[in-house]
C-alpha cells in the first residue's frame, strides 16, 4: 500500500473558542461564594508552578526500558514530580519512538535540531527526560551503565526476564555496586512463576490475562464480544503501581534502612487489583462477570446513554439524582416519569439493580433521548445538576471549557518540537507542584551532556564510544 | 538468604516470596491516614496507603456508612454484617476492592462534637484522602485550610470530579464520566461504520471504575511524594487537588498531540491494534466448554495472537496454513499495518481458528514460541497458579467475613512489601479502638457519643 498523503483539513489554532475568563467563570457568585474556589484557584493553579519548588529534584531515575509504555509512564510521574529522569535507550532509540497509526509518517514530529520523526504516543510520555543512548549488548556498555547506577537512585527496566542478571546487571549485581539503588522490573504477567513473560510481550497480554478483556464491551445478545483498551492501559496501571512501589521503597530507605530494594509491577496484577468485586463475588458464588456494555452490574442510573447524535453519560446512583432524573425525562414526557418514579419495584435503591430492573429504566430513558441531541440532554440533566457529559473525541476534549481554563489541556512552545497539545501532569498540588517543562528529546540528544558532566568524559572518548558502537 | 548461584528465577521465588510476606518490616509502620471518603477514587487512593503499613482509619457516617457499601452486582452479594446498628443488612461488593486493613470509625460530620473527633484525628495524622464535593470540609471546618492549622505536616489528598475551581466546579462526577468526558471512551471499543474495519461498534467503557480506582493509584503516587519531600527536605504537609476527568485525559495517549498538530481526532480500531500487526484479539470459534450450559462459558473463545515482527509474522505463516498466502505480500511491517491488510490477515486467522478452542490455538503458538494469551474471564484467570503463587490473587481467612477470594497486590517489594489483612469491617467496628488511641476518651464518653448519634 502507498503512503496516504496528508488531507488539506485546516488544522485549526489552539484554542479555537477563547478560554472563559474568571469573570465569567464566577460571575454572579456572592464574595462568600468566591472565597473558597479562589484560594484554591491562588493556591493550585498551574500558571504559578514555575515559581515553586519540585518534590523530588533530588533524585536520579534511570528508564532502560524500550518496546512498551509501562517504564515509560512510570518514569513520566518521576520527571513530571522533578527528578531527573534520563533514558537510556540502544544506538538508534527506543523502537516505541517510529510508532504511529497505520505507520503514517505524515503524523510524527520532528525536532528543529536533528530532524529525528517520533510518534505521538511516545512524544507525549518523553516529558521533562533527557534521552542518551548505550549499547547494552556490548560489555563496554554494560559497564557504563554500571557507572551511571553508582550515583543514581532508581533504575527501572522491562527487558525479558533474568536478561539483566545474565548480563551482570541485575539487582543481584547492582545492588552490590550501589546498596542504595532501588530496581523495578515492569512487566505484563512477571518474570517468575509459571506465566512469566517471554521477550517482548505487550500490553494485550495482561489486558486478556487479567479478566478486564473478557468483561469489557456488549454482551454476545447485543452483537457484542470481549473488547480490549483503545490505550495500552495495563502498561499504565502497570507503570503507576511501579511508580507506586519505587516511591514507597524511596520513602523507607531514607527514613529507615538507608538501603533499596528490589521491586515488581506487572500490567495484570495492577489490573486485578483494581477490578472491582470480580474476585470477592467469584468466590462466593462462582459468578463469572458478564460484559455488560455500557451499562454498569452495580449501579442504576449509571451508564452512557445513545441519544439523536451521540452519546451522554448519566449516573445517579442514589435516591436523590434518581429522581431528579426523572423529573428532567418529565418535563417532556410525563408518562415515562410516572411509569419510572410509580413503579414499586423500583423504590428503592438496591432494588434497581436486578437485571430486568436495568433493562425497564433504561429503555424507558432511551426513549426520551431518542428526541434530544447530547447537547439538549446535558443541558436539561445538568439544570437539575444531575452528574452528565457527552462521549467527547479528541476536539471536544481540546477544546472543553473546563480544561483549557484549569490548563488540563495545554500548549507547550517546546524549545525542540514547537507547539505541542498534550495533557499536563494531572495532580495540582500547593507548594511543590509537578509540572511540564519540556516535551521531549531526540534520541540520544543529551548524550555529549550527561557522559560529560557524569563519567567526565572529554570530546575524543564520546567520539570513541560512538566508533566502537556503544552509544 | 538470596543467594548468588541460584538460577533468577529461584532468586526472584525468594525475595519475592508471598509466605514470607509478614516476617518482613512494612514501608509506613506508624504511619496515621484518614480516610474521609466514598464510592472509590478516595477510598482507593487511601487503601494503598493502608497497604503499606499506615494505620488508615475510615471515617464514614453512622448506621449507614457510606454509599458505595449498598453497592453491589444486581444486587445480590452482600456480606453480613453492615454494622451493629444494622445487622441484618450488608455490605455490597461495590465497597470490595478500595478498603483493604482500614479501621472503620463512624462519625457524624455535621456536629461539633464530631468536628471535634475530625479534629484530633487530624492533629496526629500524616495523610488524608477526602473526596467530598469541593469546598463542603471547609465549610464544615474540617478542611486542609482548618486542618493545616492543627497539624501544618498534614499531606491532604483532594480527589474528585472537576475539581474546586474552574467553569466546571460544581458539576458531579463519577468514573464513567471521567471516561467519557476525558476521552478514552472514543478511543476504546469497534470503529463506526465505514472505517475499513469489518466489525463495527460504539465508543466503549472500561468495564472497570477505571478512572476512579487508577485515579487513586494517581493521587497515592502525589501523596508519596508528598511525604517524601516532606521528610527529606521540606518538612511541611501539602495539599493536592486530583481531577478524575482530567486523569482520563491524560491516558489518551498522544490523542492530544494528533490533534493539535494535524487535526486528526483519533477513533476506535477495536480489538486490533494501530501501530502493531500481528497483535490483536482473533475468535477461536469453539467454546472451551462444550458441556456447559453458562451462556458466557458457550461463547466462542477469545485468544491475542502477538506476532508483530518481521520475523514473527513470518513464523506465524509457516504456522497457520489460511496465513500462507498473504506471507510474501505483508512480510514487511510498513505494508501490514495499514488497515486493509489487517482486515485481510485477521479474517484468515479467524477462519483458521474456526473449529479450535482458544487453548488448542494458545498451545500451538506457545510450542513454537509465539506469544499470545487467551482472553480468559475472571473464573479462569482466577485458577491460574501463576496470580496465586505471587500473591495478586488470594484466598483470605478474614476476620469478619471468613473466607473470602479477594484481589492481591499491585507490586511486588523485596523489603517492605505491602500486604493484606482484612478486605474490611462494618460501619464503626474500631470506633472505641481509634478514639481512645487518637481522641483519649474514655467508654463513658464513647457511650455518650453513641447514644446522641454522633458515631
């Protein structure tokens, strides 16, 4: 197949809709009313981050992994909370850096500097690292990287099991170099017991091995069948509960042991750690969990509804949006509010949660959205503040009122990459804030910097390492 | 003791191993967390404190407690007993998986009396997860602006919707709201029609409270931090605000950078993937269990083929006798990965895995070492050894309930690994425990305090 060409859409500026002032976000509101968003608004807002301290400026995180997001992610709320976090990534870079979508070249970015291409989904998880490269195929490299764990706190790596410790750098190794050091290893299934992962295995593994899989998507009635993530989100999870546990290890060894510790995160093991009651209601009665769409087993009102153009979500899983509810279906359509709010079996809360009991009121919703757009229904649901928004894509998200005013969704003028809309870091905080400083680098860019100002390294040995293949 | 001349695997048995779990220190021994929350973002955030070692005590209201413990699967399971108020109604499983080795004390917020309790709590504790809607534990002065006063080391987790400030503050929130409106909905799930994919479909939910308990995951990583620059370097509490809307956004992935930069709004691919190829879900079409009569047990099976090299696919043609035609043509990746040639290459695997099961199709690619993985539901994934053996999947002797089969943990740690004692405890179990170690009252008082409603 050719390459497709780049279609001649305009692309339009970023924000498209000015981003709402804080007159209008407030107006009408009584002094009292004001005071306690606008402490939080001086208190959190990120404009202000560049005037705080960082949290964790004192530590040094190495990222040796490549192939996947999950050390990527983890290493990602590492530089976002201000450590340094450096990639150490084979000649050539991490291959995760040539994806995009359908291999469309038209859609990567290029730095002004090299000119290197790199996907977005790579370009959005590169912030604030700095990227050099090392051969760890070789022994000189291997060795280097011995160097650079000697001065460093946290070393995180996914290469298949027992590879690093074949090489003489695993935590057996390591942590005899640098007690202090704390090593994560992130995974899909793990690398020991009797599914551990073989050479390069990807975020579906954990997604189907976990049971999220087998329970996400339609039922078979419905057409439907067991349906992965859109996202890698086991590579997520995965890399926020290793996150989790190498900050935790961080916390008792300057506290307490003065040493490190091994750690061990996998993609399914977060997953089924947070797969709601799945276990607890297995083990009580051998309940399988259906799929159930887009509807939810546990609460009623509490799904993403179709309406004339789209998708609304609406939840109201206590007695007081229940009804609110049904009072906004009712200013249209009496009947149905009646046929709702007078049905005993449907009084009380727990009582709606049986299937026929879902089946009755969201038919009995879906026939009022059939008459109204996302747009009227959010507003209608939203005027009796019942919990509601629409199924919003990319262009709804960029330009929602809510985020471009909290700087949710943001522009970064990157020195390398220019304009870049990306996410910032999602936890505000008061005096030390996480924060975005840059997007990313090409691969191997810091390598003249860091082999300087670390190994002391003068411009004839970089030159050397380059010639022999280490770097 | 680990030993040098043992293989990595045994190595990792050791140091990892589950059954020593309880002869190891706990990373937060002594630590205090207040958990001040309902349904699960803030349950969660504060359990994996819990898990660690810090004493986290849940204070929810009396009788009751709170609403995410009349949750539960069509209403069926429910665990005995709700409280001693109560005992002939239970807990649902809704509240199963976010309260893990807490304290359960029962207080009425709204008197002063039980500001008061709020209050001393707060004077000795490290950590607090609230996720009340913005502003309410100010105006009831139990609130960072309040706390921070009593105790200025005090780490204070805000979760929620919106957030506190900003056009959308006082819009209500849940999970699945924070995936719609962040975004992950429109990218999970089959793609509309007309987007060269053979299924078709709408925008999807995770099936799990995703944004909620992932959101916690977020707000404990903030909060960790917190207290690691606290006892490092600065010495002061913090306070955090997480939005679970925007946390969804920040998952899409580079969604956001598409979009900004070529005005591509990114949709869904359903079961295959984007960027790889081979590596998506293919229907083996026998049911792994043809004597049974649970409608999900007779579904065909599901199984992910990952063969997404060069090298691999060539493997994988050898292998799979419908793929032999279509080797030469998409033995380079550039050519497999658009999307015509993936509906080509799926549509031969589907009907090469017509008359198997997904265990046939999973021993044919392991025997010639090609990776893949069934989709397998919760009662299969529940019997492998393997989440058994490393503790992410456990039977639990608990106190209250007895038996129960309850999740594990997240991650493994060699010295101070995280641990689970019980899955929870009714509405104000250790309400004399905790008010006489954190308040110094005496029975008289708690007596009085319970007889005026006030725990």
């Amino acid at each position: 197949m050719t390459e497709i060409k780049s279609s001649d859409i305009p692309v339009l500026p970023w924000p498209a809709v000015p981003i709402p002032t804080p007159d209008e976000v407030y107006k009408g509101l009584s002094e009292a009313a004001r005071n306690y968003p606008n402490w939080l608004e001086e208190n959190v807002h990120f404009r202000d981050v560049g005037k705080k301290p960082e949290k964790l400026s004192r530590l040094r995180v190495l990222d040796v992994t490549q192939k996947s997001m999950s050390g990527h992610w983890c290493t990602s709320l590492f530089g976002e909370h201000g450590a340094e976090v450096i990639m150490v990534e084979p000649p050539g870079g991490d291959p995760t850096r040539k994806l995009t979508p359908f291999n469309r070249k038209q859609l990567m970015f290029k730095d002004n500097v090299v000119g290197e291409a790199i996907g977005s989904k790579f370009l959005h998880e590169c912030r604030n690292k700095s990227s050099i490269t090392l051969n760890l195929e070789t022994a000189e490299g291997r060795e280097l990287l011995k160097k650079l764990v000697v001065d460093s706190d946290v070393l995180v790596e996914n290469y298949p099991p027992g590879q690093f410790d074949a090489w003489g750098i695993g935590y057996r190794q390591l942590s005899q170099l640098n007690p202090r050091l704390v090593y994560c290893w992130v995974g899909q299934r793990g690398q020991w017991g009797p599914l551990k992962d073989r050479p390069w295995m990807y975020d579906p593994v954990a997604q189907s091995a976990c049971g999220f899989t087998h329970g996400t998507g339609a039922p078979a009635a419905f057409g439907g069948r067991p349906t992965r993530s859109g996202m890698w989100v086991c590579d997520y999870v995965g890399g926020t509960t290793a996150a989790m546990g190498i900050m935790a290890a961080l916390n008792y060894r300057d506290r307490i042991s003065g040493r490190g510790q091994f750690v061990e995160a996998t993609g399914a093991a977060g997953i089924m750690r947070i797969i709601d009651y799945n276990w607890g209601w297995q083990g009580m009665d051998g309940s399988i969990r259906p799929r159930f769409g887009n509807w939810d087993l546990a609460i009623n009102i509490y799904a993403v509804n179709p309406c004339k153009d789209g998708q609304i979500m609406v939840g109201g899983g206590h007695d007081r949006l229940w009804y609110r509810i049904w009072k906004t279906v009712g200013k249209d359509r009496p009947e149905l509010e009646q046929h709702i709010v007078e049905d005993p079996a449907l009084k009380v809360v727990v009582d709606r949660l049986p299937f026929y009991a879902q089946v009755e009121t969201y038919t009995t919703f879906a026939d009022w959205f059939k008459d109204n757009s996302r747009l009227e229904a959010e507003l209608k649901l939203q005027a009796e503040e019942v919990a509601s928004g629409g199924v919003t894509f990319a262009d709804e998200v960029a330009e929602f009122p809510h985020f471009k005013y909290r700087g949710h969704v943001n522009v970064i003028d990157d020195v390398l990459y220019g304009k870049i809309l990306h996410s910032p870091p999602s936890q505000l905080a008061q005096k030390a804030p996480p924060r975005l400083k840059w997007i990313g680098r090409p691969t191997g860019y810091d390598n003249e910097e860091v082999y300087r100002r670390i190994f002391g390294f003068k411009k004839d040995d970089i030159d050397g390492l380059k010639r022999r293949g280490v770097i | 003791m680990a030993e040098a001349h043992q293989s990595f695997e045994e190595y990792c048995r050791t140091v990892f191993d589950a059954k020593k779990i309880f002869e190891k220190p706990e990373a937060f021994k002594g630590y205090v967390a207040i958990s001040t929350t309902q349904y699960i973002l803030g349950p969660s955030c504060a359990n994996y404190f819990a898990e660690l070692g810090a004493e986290t005590i849940k204070i929810e209201l009396p009788r009751r407690g709170e609403p995410m413990r009349h949750t539960t699967p069509y209403n069926e399971p429910f665990l005995y007993p709700l409280s001693k108020q109560m005992p002939d109604k239970g807990t649902g499983l809704g509240f199963f998986g976010a309260n893990h080795n807490e304290y359960f004390l029962s207080v009425d917020f709204h008197k002063p009396e039980g500001v008061e309790i709020v209050h001393r709590i707060q004077a000795k504790a490290d950590i607090q997860a609230e996720n009340y809607r913005p502003g309410t534990f100010d105006r009831w002065g139990i609130g960072y602006r309040q706390a921070s006063k009593i105790n200025p080391r005090l780490i204070y987790i805000w979760m929620g919707g919106f957030g506190g400030w900003g056009p959308g503050r006082v819009r209500a929130s849940y999970d699945i709201l924070g995936q719609a409106q962040g975004g992950t909905f429109s990218i999970t799930g089959f793609p509309g029609p007309g987007q060269g994919h053979p299924a078709v479909g709408l925008p999807s939910k995770h099936t799990i409270w995703l944004a909620d308990y992932w959101g916690g995951m977020m707000g404990c990583f903030a909060g960790l931090a917190a207290l690691w620059w606290r006892d490092n370097v600065s010495g002061t509490g913090e306070f955090i605000e997480y939005s679970q809307v925007h946390g969804a956004t920040r998952i899409i992935e580079g969604t956001l950078p598409l979009y900004g930069r070529y005005g591509v709004i990114r949709q869904r691919w359903g079961n295959w993937d984007t960027e790889l190829c081979v590596h998506g879900i293919v229907q083996a079409g026998k049911s792994s269990y043809p004597g049974s009569n649970i409608p999900l047990e007779m579904e065909p099976g599901q199984i992910l083929i990952s063969a997404p090299e060069d090298s691999d696919y060539a493997k994988l043609c050898k292998l799979v006798p419908n793929l032999a035609p279509l080797a030469g043509k998409y033995a380079r990746y550039e050519d497999r990965i658009q999307p015509a040639a993936q509906t080509e290459i799926y549509t031969a695997l589907e009907a090469w895995a017509k008359d198997k099961t997904k265990e046939e199709v999973w021993k044919l690619m392991e025997d010639n070492n090609i990776n893949s993985q069934p989709v397998w539901s919760n009662k299969e994934a529940s019997k492998q050894e393997h989440f058994h053996l490393r503790d992410e999947l456990h039977w639990l002797d608990d106190p209250t309930f007895g038996d129960v089969l309850s999740q594990g943990l997240p991650y493994h740690l060699s010295e101070t690994p995280a641990r689970h004692r019980w899955v929870f405890k009714p509405v104000g179990a250790d309400n004399e425990y905790i008010l006489q170690k954190y308040c110094g009252y005496g029975l008289d008082q708690i007596r009085e305090l319970e007889k005026n409603d006030i725990i």
